[in-house]
C-alpha cells in the first residue's frame, strides 16, 4: 500500500501557497483564527483594535487636537465620542467577519485546486460565504471550549497554590494540565475537521461536528503527530518573524533619527516606523498561515482515504512484521 508520508502532504500545501499568492490575503485575517486556543488570537484581535481605544481616550482628553470648536461637556462632545465608538465596534465586527470568512475560502479554494484542478479568487470567496453562518457556529463552539480549559487551568493553579508545599499537589497539577492540553488538542482538530466538512463537504453544523469527531478519533495518533510538526513549524515562524523584526528595526531606527534631526518630527516618524515593522510581520505570518491551512486541508482529504497511517503505528508494525 502506498503511503502518504506527512512531508508530501506539507510539500504539496506549500507550492500551492506560493503559485497562489492572493490567498495571502485571505491568510492575513484567517491567522486570527488561531491553529489553536482562539481565546489567545482574540486577544491578539483586540490588541490590534486597541487603535479605536487610544483614539477615543485622545478625544475624549484632548478634544482641541481632533475639533478645536468642541467645548467641554457639550452634546457635541457626546455625538462625537458616540461616533467613535460605533466605529469601533464596526470595525471589530468587519474584522472578525473577515477572520471566519477568510479561513472558510482559503478551504473553499483548496477544494478548487485540489479536487477540482482549478483555482477561482471569486468563486472561494462566494463558496465561503455560503457557509458563515456554521462556521461562526464552530468558531463559537470552539470559543465556549476555550474558556472552559481556561478556568479549568487556572482553577487548578489556584488549588496548587492553597495547598501544602508537598509533591503531590505538584503531580495534580501536571495530571491536570495535561488532561487539558489534551482537552485543547481534541477541540482544535474538531474544529478543523468540521470546518473541512463544511466547507468541503458541504454539511451543516451538527453533522459536520459529528463527522469530524469521528474523523479525529480514527486518526488521533497520525492527528497529534503532524500536530507536534506544527508546533516546531510554529516556533521556526515565531524566530522567522522575529529576525524580520529585526533586520528591519536597524534602518528603520536610523530614519527615525535622521528625520528627527531634519524636520524635528517625533511621533509622527514612530508611528510609520511601527506600521511597517507590524506590515512586515503580518505578512510574513499571513504567508505562514495560509499554508497551514491548505495543508489541513489536504490531510483531511488524505484522512478521508484512511492515509496517512500513524508513523509510530508503522514502526511498531514494521518490527512486528520482521522475520526472526
């Protein structure tokens, strides 16, 4: 039987993500999704909004800057400050439309490449469309789980630290903490897989749920080991987009300088600095993302032929099968 070995199926979710580059685009908002724990990527999502904050604390302290005839506690000052905070609340749900869309056509446009040996920007983007309403139901399903595994970790630290300074509530914590992790690996690849069904299979929610559990559950060995390549894939981005970081800060830190030196500007010169750096690793990690989507995708069409098997499953049979 020929085997599906995990490098053909990162191999293959790579050259359609570098033939395809506008599912980058699609990769910049689906990374807020998170491979895993998306309570953390909404945390990173309101980081990113903490712009609509900062410009109402400016406005509400500073009024003369933004509209200098707005007087102290005027209704002007209300309508104004009402404004800002409707644009902020659009602007979060625009962007968290845009980060379940986006992961639902990344998917969408795998199946165009992969089953049907085509590839459509439009018709992704419409495929994923018709699907938003069951995937924000997986994301909020995943969510609730989220929050679950958070209380339960830190019911369980706050335990450890009431109880005597022995061994044993240092073993409770480690059992605890990996029944959770666990509990985290479980929910995460359900999500993915129900959302493949969905997207792919065109089911609906509850049937997507139940597939995908099945699916994980005869695959969980083979599922936990790719898990384990993303994580090392996962540190490789982090120092990838911190060297990135880094090579850019240098120049950037000189321009700084100059254009300090030349036009006396300060904020304005940070504030462009900080915009490129911030680009300039979206970019990288939205490239980063958007492969590892595509390559779920191909290892759930490859689950769905019962491949790849589990390489620990292959070795033990392997020595198994030797003649003695």
């Amino acid at each position: 039987m020929s085997q599906t070995l995990y490098r053909h199926v990162l191999r293959d979710a790579w050259s359609v993500t570098w033939r395809h580059p506008a599912l980058w685009i699609f990769g910049a908002f689906a990374l807020f999704m998170g491979q895993s724990q998306f309570f953390y990527s909404l945390g990173g999502l309101f980081h990113i909004t903490s712009l609509g904050t900062t410009a109402a604390y400016a406005a509400a302290y500073g009024q003369q800057w933004y509209v200098p005839l707005i007087s102290p506690n005027s209704w002007v000052q209300v309508v104004v400050g009402a404004l800002l905070a409707a644009l902020c609340v659009g602007f979060i749900g625009f962007f968290t439309f845009m980060v379940i869309q986006s992961q639902g056509a990344i998917m969408a446009a795998g199946d165009y490449i992969f089953r049907k040996r085509l590839y459509s920007f439009k018709a992704s983007w419409h495929a994923a469309i018709e699907h938003f309403w069951s995937l924000t139901c997986v994301l909020f399903l995943k969510f609730l789980a989220t929050i679950v595994i958070a209380f339960g970790l830190y019911g369980i630290q706050d335990a450890v630290t009431r109880l005597p300074d022995v061994w044993w509530p240092k073993v409770l914590f480690v059992g605890g903490f990996v029944v959770f992790a666990l509990l985290d690996i479980f929910i995460t690849y359900i999500s993915l897989f129900a959302t493949c069904f969905i997207v792919l299979e065109k089911q609906g929610f509850k049937s997507a749920i139940k597939h995908g559990t099945t699916l994980f559950i005869r695959h969980w060995l083979a599922s936990i080991e790719i898990g384990v390549i993303f994580l090392i894939a996962n540190v490789i981005m982090g120092i990838v987009a911190k060297l990135v970081f880094a090579i850019l800060f240098v120049p950037l830190f000189y321009f700084a300088v100059l254009m300090k030196v030349s036009t006396g500007l300060t904020e304005p010169i940070a504030a462009l600095n900080i915009g490129i750096l911030f680009a300039a690793v979206w970019f990288v990690v939205s490239i980063y993302t958007t492969w590892f989507y595509m390559s779920v995708v191909i290892l759930f069409d490859h689950m769905r032929g019962d491949s790849p098997d589990s390489k620990i499953m292959r070795f033990f049979g392997s020595i198994g099968s030797r003649d003695i």
